[in-house]
C-alpha cells in the first residue's frame, strides 16, 4: 500500500515539472508568433528580440538552440540569416559579436546607424604571403570595414528594407521610422504609402515635401522644414568569382564598397591579380580595380560602392616577378605589359643605401629549363619581364674606391679620401703631421698591383717632407711612418723574488734599484732589503778560456723603505735582481685533522719536527667508536711535469716489445702521478704506543689525518661473479669471502688478489713450495681480483727462438754423449 502511494507522487511530481516547463516554454515564446514563415526578420522589432534573448538567456539557452527555434517556426533561411546577425548583437561577447558593434566587431552607439545584417569573414592566414598587397586581407585589424558612422552618400539609393528617419521641425513637429517595403513603398503619417524605390535620399525628401506640403503648409513657406535621413541599413548580396580565397557570395551593409568585398572574401590568392579586378553590374564591365594605385599613392578612385547582386571577378595573375636582396621591400610583384624594371623597383620601395645599382643578376623559366638574367644599370627602363623571373639586388663590393690609409708615428692615423693628385706630403698633411718620435729617414708604403697582389715600398721620407720629391698615392695606398722607439732593442729587467709583482720591467735610461722594485709593487713582508744580488751580462767574456765568467754578481744592501736615495745603483739592460726572503720569518705550517677525534680542526705545527702523536693528543684523543687500525694521512705531492711522469712509466716497464703495455702503464702512472695528493699508510695503534719512535710521521705543511669511524664490512670486488659488500666475521678466511661474491670469473688473475686495509696498506698472496697463503682480512678491508692481461695469442717469432733453443741443446747434447 505504501510503494503504490509512493509510486503515485512521483508520478505525479514529473507531471508537475513537465507542466511547468511546458508553462515556462510558454511565457518564453509569449512575445514571438508561432508561425514565421509568411513574416520578415524586420517586423520582429529590437525590444521584442531583446526580450525574447533575455528569457533565453536566464533559461540557459545558446544562439544554436534559440536560431533552431525560429527555424521550427517556419523562419525562410534568407530572413534566419539576417536574424542571426542581430541576434549576434544581443547575445553578447561570450555567444557571438559584442552587444553594439557591427557585422566586423567595431563599436556602434544604440543611437546611431546600425546594420541588421550579417556576413561571414575571411580567417586571417597563419603564414604571411611574400605577394605584395597580401598584407591588406592579412592583417589583425580589418583594414577595410564599412564606416557606418559616415553621412548618408548622395548617390544612396533606397531600397527594400532601408529604415528612414522622417523629422518635421519648426512650427510644425513630427518624427517618424519609415521601414521600406519589399515593393518599395513606406507608409507615411497622414498621405500613406509612397514609393521611394530606385530614389536617392534627396529625391524621396522631395517627393514627402510636396505631399506633406497641405499638411504642413508653413513647408512651403520655410517655417517648417523637413529632414529625410537614413536609419538602420540593409544588407545586400554581392558574389565574388575567380582567384579568390573564399569564393561565393557574401552579405554586406548596403553602403558597403568594393574594396570592403575584397576584405571580406579574404583577397586575391597568391597567383591571383591584384591589378585587374573587375565590378560587374547587370553583366556588364562598369570598373577596373587596380590595388597598386591604392597601396602606392593611396587612391581610392576605383574602391566603388556596391549594389545588390553585383559580381566582382579576379582573374589569376599574368605576369608575377620575384625581387630579392637589398631593396626596401622584398617580394612577389605583378607587373603589366608595359611596365619595365624599374617600375617594379618602384613597387618594391628602391634600393637600400648599401644595394649594388650598377646591375642586377637573377634567373628565369624557359619552356626547358633554367637561365641566367643580368641586366645593366642602363638597360633597367627597357628590361621586359617574364612570368615567374626571379631578380636578385647584391649589396656594394667590400672596398673603397678613394681610400688610403696612413698609420704609426702622426697625429691621426687611419683613412683618408684620396683626391685627384694627393701625395703622400699631402696625406701627412691631413694626418696633422709626423709626431716628435718620428723616424724620418725612410717609411714603408704597401701598394695594391692589378692582380691584387701586395707591392712593398720604401720611401725617402725626408725629401718627400721637404719637398725634394713628390709621389702620387692610388687606392688602397697604405704608408706606415715608423717610430724611433720601434727601432730601439726591447731591453729589459728582472726583479725575482719577494715582490708583489716580480717579473720583467722595461728598461729605460738612468733607471735604478730602488725605482724598479718599486715598479714591481715594493717588498712582501718576508723580504729583506739586505743580500741583494744583481745579476749583469759580462762585457768582455773571453771565450776561449774554460770557466770564463759570463756574468758579473754585484751585492747590494738597500734600505727596506726605499727612501735613501744616495745608497741607490743605476741599473744596466738585463739586469737579474734577486731579492731574498728574511730566514727569521717562517710561515706558518698546518695540518688538519678529521673524524673521530675529540676536537677536529686545523693545528698549526709548534715546530718543523712536530710528529703525528703530538697533534693526536692536542686535538683531544681519538673518540670511542674510532677506527684506530683505519686512521691514514692525506699528503699533498709536488707538481712533476709530463716529460718526468712519463720517463717514471717507462722506468717501471722493463724492455718489452708489447707496445700496448708501455702505454697502459704510461696511461697508469700519469693518473697516479697528476693526482695531487697520496695516502700515507699509518700503524696509529703502534705510533700512539710509541711516541717519537721511527713510526711516528713528522708532518708536513697541507697534511690532513682522516680517522674514521669502525666499519664491521668487507668489499669484494674486481673480476667475481657479484661485487658485494659483507659483514665481518672473526676468523673468517680470504676465501670465505670471495665465496660470498660468487668465486672468481673466467678472466682473474687469481694470484694477484689482494687486500686493501682502511689505513691505506695493502697486502697481496703469497705461494711457497706450491702452496698460497692469502692475507688477513681485517674489518673494513677491501678486496680486489685483478683482470688478467692478454696473452696476445700465438707469437711466430717467439716460437721460431723457442724451437732454434731446442734444437741447439740437443745437437750439443748428442755431441757430448757421441
């Protein structure tokens, strides 16, 4: 009883909802007929449209569901097209064009003239068109959209479904909308309809003038005027053929032009004609667009206005040309008959300021294949193109054709114009003279021969600056006056040493000891100003005595401040000053110390003698959990240069033919060598038992003693089945844990395995009469197995002394036992 109760109120309650929907549907639709097909989109009025998008739009409804609904009603498709574009301007930004804007998006007052129809517009390309004119269909702002705002045109002609604004004014006052008929004809307040189809704006305001006149007789006498202007626009049909982007026919304002057709058809195609577009009106030619007349001089004699069904044809282009290179507008140009090459270096703009003019290169199609176009400055206003020719403009040659150069000892070096007749007196000239350094006995002048090779001169300079002799310059003259300091030896001095800047100094006359070294910064704090030798070449050297001294030492004391100036020496070229550090002043020598120890840090050495067990003890003891027997010494090793390190690797390989192995173990000891520092294996165990004994390292500037912490693991790795790292166990053997990484592969060289300990040392296996004993394994060791070296395979010449051998034993055995 109680689910037949429920199943009735729900019943009852989709009932209910669809009732009210139904009831809201209703009170939607209340203000629209609900039969259109015999009806215009123009009778239903703004408000009623507002009205109804409104209730749509607080219904959740979009502008498909709410066209779908006029189509229901029987709406024709012409008069639905034309609602759509006023439904574009009430459904607002989100559904469609903004709320007062017009077909192209720009912005109308409600209290201006408006355009209730609608057209679709060509989509702006990706790609931008290297054809010149494309850049008008292809911009982000649409660059020819109907003004709406502009006055009524004279030559307007009224037509069907054109809304006019009648006002009377004066002593008599009256306003009216006037909409036109389908048959032309508008209803008029008081004389009814009058025709005004086929009429301009001006004759129909005269025809209402003369019917209205015995209405509002003060018309004739001026006291009341009247004023016909035009309302809301229609649309019309305009239909645009050939090579176009998007051919058909579209819908625009009827005020609309033909240059605002082209915009909305998205322009000519790349090959279509930019420069012979036709207007056609009741199948006749009436005009022909050329763009170019627009785009070059901004005339707009051919942009007409459109009427209903015009057709505008674009044919494809005839005659297109490429022009590349230095010219202010590259591109893709079309060219009429009559036009030559200049012409087309007008359209694209001229020549850059760096282009070569004198001629122009390019290629051109034949009906077979390729050829080559060079066309002479002087044949550039008879040079006819052919469809598809391709021009190319280069930039000027790299030289000048009035350049010389002159450089070293004036007073402005560089480049100078060369004038008919200029010298090289006059260059100088130009130059603002020869400088005080000057060497005028002879200058360098560096001539450009024909083949462009260099032609090397020497000039009397003297008697070219007194006038004695005169030689003409050619372009590309260089003249190179040189400097007496050039000509000087470049002598130097050494300061060595102590210095702040030690190294080589200029040398110059009446230069002394004191005012070198302060050149080279002045003394460090280690130096002292006592002992200082200079170092100076031997004159008179006697070469054919053994031991002739080449050099002469000279000791010098000086004051350290470098202030009296009586004790200073002058110095000669090339001197070698050596400055000596003071012995009593000893830098500091320190050794770090890390790990676990009580107090890690850096300690600087009381003495040159300080050993290893000395610093443990200033730097606290070692912590609890300290591996002792793991402790080593980090020490850092002097810089060796390639050539030792590679006489070291081959001091460890012995004769031997194998070339590979002399460059593993060069390859070997340069890594071992470069590396900057090496571990120092320690016994600390033994070294803290025994301070000062032979095991106690002393140390040295940069040590560092790393102790680490206790590690109960052992590593195994190298050439086993499975590198693994266990745990120690006591009295667990070499082998024992070999056997926890799988055994050895095929490649060990098992007799050489070895352990590495945490201190650094290392221990290998031993055999004795047959029998191998390994090492301890201690905890944190690691144990490596070798790869084994190639054998290199069967040797001929070694089995050849190996068989010689043999053979010379047994004849000496036979011979002995015969």
């Amino acid at each position: 009883m109680i689910k037949s109760s429920m199943f009735k109120m729900r019943k009852f309650s989709k009932i209910l909802v669809l009732f009210l929907l139904f009831l809201g549907n209703s009170c939607l639709y209340a203000q629209i007929p609900s039969d259109l097909s015999k009806i215009k989109s123009s009778q239903i009025t703004d408000a009623q449209l507002m009205q109804f998008v409104q209730q749509a739009q607080s219904s959740g409804m979009g502008e498909a569901e709410l066209m779908a609904e006029f189509q229901k009603k029987g709406l024709p498709d012409a008069e639905l097209q034309v609602l759509a574009g006023r439904l574009k301007g009430l459904m607002g930004p989100s559904q469609g064009i903004e709320p007062n804007s017009d077909a192209f998006g720009s912005k109308v007052q409600s209290n201006k003239r408006s355009y209730k129809g609608d057209f679709s517009q060509f989509k702006i390309p990706e790609k931008p068109s290297r054809v010149f004119g494309s850049e008008l269909f292809s911009g982000v702002d649409p660059l020819f959209v109907p003004n709406l705002k502009l006055a009524t045109p004279k030559g307007y002609v009224i037509g069907p479904e054109d809304e006019l604004q009648l006002d009377v004014y004066g002593n008599n006052i009256s306003s009216q909308k006037l909409m036109v008929s389908p048959d032309g004809f508008i209803n008029v307040k008081y004389t009814g309809p009058v025709n005004v189809s086929g009429m301009s704006i001006e004759q129909a305001a005269g025809v209402l003038k003369s019917r209205l006149t015995k209405y509002y007789p003060a018309l004739s006498s001026g006291a009341t005027k009247l004023q016909l202007v035009l309302g809301s626009i229609r649309s019309i049909q305009v239909t645009v053929i050939g090579a176009v982007k998007k051919p058909g026919t579209i819908t625009l304002p009827s005020i609309a032009t033909l240059f605002n057709a082209l915009y909305a058809s998205g322009g000519p195609l790349d090959n279509g004609s930019f420069r012979n577009i036709s207007l056609i009106r009741n199948n006749k030619v009436i005009a022909t667009a050329d763009l170019y007349e627009f785009i070059l001089k901004g005339d707009q004699s051919s942009n007409l206005a459109l009427s209903d069904n015009d057709v505008i044809r674009i044919p494809f282009a005839q005659k297109q040309v490429s022009l590349d290179g230095e010219l202010n507008r590259k591109g893709i140009f079309e060219v009429k008959d009559h036009e030559s090459l200049n012409d087309a270096l007008e359209f694209a703009g001229g020549f850059k300021s760096n282009a070569f003019k004198g001629r122009i290169t390019g290629t051109r199609f034949t009906d077979v294949e390729k050829k080559i176009i060079d066309v002479a400055k002087e044949n550039f206003k008879n040079f006819n193109f052919i469809h598809g020719d391709s021009l190319y403009v280069d930039s000027v040659i790299n030289r000048f054709e009035n350049r010389v150069y002159i450089t070293g000892a004036v007073f402005k070096p560089g480049a100078y114009s060369i004038e008919n007749g200029l010298d090289v007196r006059e260059l100088i000239a130009k130059a603002q003279g020869i400088k005080e350094d000057a060497f005028t006995g002879r200058a360098n002048m560096v001539r450009l021969r024909s083949d462009m090779t260099k032609e090397y001169k020497s000039i009397n300079l003297k008697d070219i600056l007194n006038g004695t002799e005169s030689l003409q310059l050619k372009k590309e003259d260089s003249i190179h006056i040189v400097s007496i300091l050039e000509l000087r030896d470049s002598t130097t001095i050494t300061v060595l040493g102590p210095v702040k800047k030690p190294g080589d100094f200029r040398y110059e006359d009446s230069l002394t000891l004191q005012a070198v070294i302060l050149q080279a910064g002045g003394f460090l704090e280690n130096a002292t100003p006592s002992r200082i030798e200079i170092g100076r070449r031997k004159k008179d050297i006697n070469l054919g005595a053994k031991g002739a001294p080449t050099s002469e030492v000279i000791q010098v004391d000086i004051n350290k401040d470098l202030a009296k100036i009586g004790t200073d020496i002058y110095l000669q070229p090339f001197d070698v000053i050596s400055i000596k550090a003071d012995p009593a002043k000893v830098k500091q020598v320190s050794v770090k110390v890390s790990g676990e120890i009580l107090y890690a840090g850096t300690y600087t050495l009381e003495n040159p003698e300080e050993r290893l067990s000395s610093i443990v003890k200033r730097a606290g003891g070692l912590l609890p959990y300290a591996d002792i027997n793991g402790a080593k010494l980090v020490r850092k090793k002097e810089k060796l240069d390639t050539a030792q390190i590679k006489r070291l690797a081959m001091s460890s390989v012995k004769s031997s033919s194998d070339s590979k192995l002399v460059d593993t173990s060069t390859t070997l000891a340069t890594r071992d060598l470069s590396n900057p520092t090496t571990d120092v294996a320690l016994d600390l165990a033994k070294i803290m038992a025994k301070p000062n004994s032979d095991d106690d390292v002393t140390l040295q500037d940069g040590d560092e003693l790393i102790i680490p912490r206790f590690n109960n693991t052992v590593s195994v790795g190298g050439e086993v089945l499975k590198p693994v790292t266990v745990q120690y166990e006591s009295g667990k053997g070499f082998g024992s844990y070999l056997s926890a990484a799988g055994g050895f592969t095929r490649n060990a060289y098992k007799t050489r395995a070895f352990v590495v300990y945490p201190n650094g040392r290392s221990a290998k296996s031993h055999s004795f009469i047959g029998i191998r004993s390994y090492p301890k394994v201690t905890p944190g060791s690691s144990i490596f197995v070798p790869m084994r070296p190639d054998g290199g395979g069967f040797d001929p010449a070694k089995a050849g002394i190996l068989v010689s051998a043999v053979t010379a034993i047994s004849t000496v055995l036979v011979l002995l036992f015969k």
